[in-house]
C-alpha cells in the first residue's frame, strides 16, 4: 500500500511539475507575443496593406531603421508612413501622423500627409508664371491658387525605389514634359537615411532637360507626443528667423519681409505654439492659425544651418530642423477636421499635428525679390534637410 501511495505521489508531483511547466512556457510564450506585439513594425502596420498596383505600377511598404530611429515609407507619394524615436521614459514613439494603407491614403481629404513635394512645393498665385517670355499655367488646387504642384503633383505618384542598405530608401521620379503645366522633363532622387545621431536625413536632387521650376520638400505632419495624443499647442517651439513673409487673404506672399519682433510670429525665443494663436492680428485670421513661410536667419558656418527646434510637453521629444533652404513654412494643423483615420486609430482633429517644410519662398516665380527656384538644363538642383531628435527631461 505504501509504495502505491509513494507512487501516486511521484505521478502527482510529476504531473504538477508538467502542468507548471506548460504554464510557465506559455507565459513566456504570451509575454513573447506581447512584446513581438508592442514593436513598432508590429503595432500599426500591416505590409499587405501597402501592396497594391496604382497607374500600372506597384506599390509597398519600407522600412529603414537602426536600434535608435526606425521609418516606414510607402512609395506611394514617397511618403513617411510613421517615425519612431524613443521618449524621455525610452519608449518608442511614432511622431508622424499616417495611414495604415495605401488606399487610407489615396482617398484621405488631406493628400500631403508624410508626401514628398514637387515640382514646386507651396502656393503659386493663380497658378500661372511666366519663364522666358512665356506664360505657363498650374492647374488650380487651392481656392484660385496652385498647392504644391497642383492637383495631381508628387504626392499622388508611385516612385521608383530601391534600397542599397537597411538605413537608406532612394526614391526616384521622372516628371514629364508639361506635366501639371511644367515645362521640361525632370528627373527627381530624393534619398532618405537614418543616423545613428538619431536623424532623418532628407536629400533632395533634380536635373531637367529645359529650363523650369523646381522647389521640393517633405510634407510629414507631426505631433511629438505620439501620432493620436491630441493637441500640439503645448508643444515649445524655437524658429531661427527674424523675419517672415505677409500673405493676402489667399495665403499669398505679398513680397515684403516683415520683422516678427513685436508680433505672435516671433518664435526666436521659445513659446509654446499655442501661447499667442488666437491673438487679434490679420495674418492669423488669414492662416486660421500658423501658416506662414519663415525666412531662415542662416548665420551657422555649418552647410546647414539650423531652422527650428520643437519640443513635446508631454513626451519630452525634441525635433531640431537643419536644412539648406531660405524657408520654413511652420503650419499649425488649422484645416484639420477629423475626416481621415489615422494607422493608431485616431482622427486627424484639428491642430493635433504640424509641419515644419523647409523650402524656398511661396510664389517665388512672381516674387523677384525672392530667391529664385529656376532650375536650367546645365544645373543640378541640390539640397539637403534634416530632423534630428532627442529627450528634453
């Protein structure tokens, strides 16, 4: 009787040491999946929703990463799908608002969101120019004016991609001759890199067989607290300018430089973006808030110099802008209306993201006193941005 007792007491023990160990595995096996879940790849993002065929060409999910930044593109629109950069607690953070599809953002009432801009980023009045005599005319996209290359410009491309390395997407683009009324076939490279200094690197090159327009840019929306955190006002903004460029009721630039001193424009000191914004002044009724292009101070010996630098209150994620270019147009979310869903399932509410788009100056071409964005058939156009992050404790 005993030994029948002592071996029923084995088996139980046995069978408790197996029941534990099944539970112990398939906790290990739960946290694993968890984990596996909360990567960013993981969370939002699903390939198969960015592979799809649109104008006989086909269309994909990228990625590019190393262990302190990761990106996810879509060719469509050559566009930031997310951006992850750790926050002040470490964890991974997408600040770029996006879609979670192709199609989410072909048929989004905002079609800039993340885009690569061209062949003329921001507002040409009434969509015509002149270039050597002759008058040219942009489709209209934007009440009476040309946004961004009109109404079928880059954002609505597929662009060719390949990738040489894991922290390197080139995109490539012919723009056709007369193509959204630009003359000259215009053959674009913009190449998107990570660095282990926690940037996005943004180079940006075009070379035409005639003389034409060119003035390229990324339209990425942020939001420093993660996409779908909610306001940006209380993020802590810094913009190297001491002037910016008046617009007209249409957001057109009226030629001045206007100083910001004295003014809700001034950002050469930090403020929040929502400290001054619903202060009585012209410029931001006109804009519903920001939507001004700043003119950079440019005084750095670096190549580039600095353009801006923006904080999250909440997740205490710093942005520093470098770039090459005269401009920064600062857009402060103020014709966000809650019409599209983003990948994390939230709305694009009103001024829940902004943009930072380095640039040369709205209606340039109509603008003498601006910097020209002629670009001719002998020339290269070349120019580089760069957002870098980091934690502000």
């Amino acid at each position: 009787m005993m030994q029948i007792n002592l071996t029923t007491n084995l088996c139980i023990r046995l069978c408790l040491v197996l029941v534990l160990g099944i539970s112990f595995s398939s906790c290990k096996e739960t946290t694993a999946q968890q984990n596996e879940q909360q990567s960013p790849q993981e969370m939002p993002l699903n390939e198969q929703a960015f592979k799809s065929s649109m104008a006989g060409k086909k269309t994909a999910l990228y990625w590019i990463k190393n262990e302190h930044i990761e990106v996810a593109f879509t060719n469509y629109g050559g566009r930031i799908v997310g951006l992850w950069v750790p926050d002040k607690n470490g964890t991974m953070t997408d600040v770029v608002v996006g879609m979670g599809s192709v199609q989410e953002f072909a048929n989004a009432t905002e079609p800039y969101f993340g885009a690569t801009i061209g062949r003329v980023g921001n507002r040409i009045a009434n969509g015509a120019f002149r270039l050597d005599g002759k008058d040219y005319q942009v489709p209209t996209n934007n009440g009476d004016n040309a946004l961004h290359g009109g109404d079928q410009g880059f954002q609505y491309k597929v662009w060719d991609a390949r990738q040489p390395n894991a922290q390197t997407l080139i995109l490539n683009y012919r723009s056709t001759d007369m193509e959204m009324g630009f003359p000259g076939n215009v053959d674009v490279t913009v190449t998107y890199s990570v660095t282990t200094d926690r940037e996005l690197q943004m180079e940006y090159e075009a070379t035409t067989d005639q003389k034409t327009l060119v003035n390229l840019t990324n339209h990425a929306f942020f939001n420093l607290n993660g996409e779908g955190s909610g306001s940006i006002l209380d993020h802590k903004l810094m913009i190297a300018a001491g002037q910016y460029t008046p617009v007209d009721a249409g957001l057109i630039p009226t030629g001045k430089l206007d100083s910001v001193a004295g003014t809700p424009f001034d950002f050469t000191t930090p403020h929040t973006i929502g400290e001054r914004i619903e202060t009585p002044n012209e410029q931001l009724t006109f804009g519903k808030g920001y939507d001004h292009n700043y003119v950079l101070n440019a005084t750095d010996p670096e190549p580039l110099h600095k353009a801006a630098v923006i904080t999250g209150d909440a997740s205490g994620i710093t942005m520093e802008v470098r770039t090459k270019e005269p401009g920064l147009q600062f857009y402060s979310g103020n014709f966000m209306e809650g019409k599209n869903t983003f990948k994390s399932g939230a709305t694009d509410d009103f001024r829940t993201a902004f943009a930072l788009e380095t640039q040369h100056f709205p209606d340039a071409p109509n603008q003498p006193d601006f910097p020209s964005i002629v670009l001719n058939p002998t020339e290269k156009y070349e120019t580089v941005s760069i957002y870098k992050f980091s934690v502000t404790n």
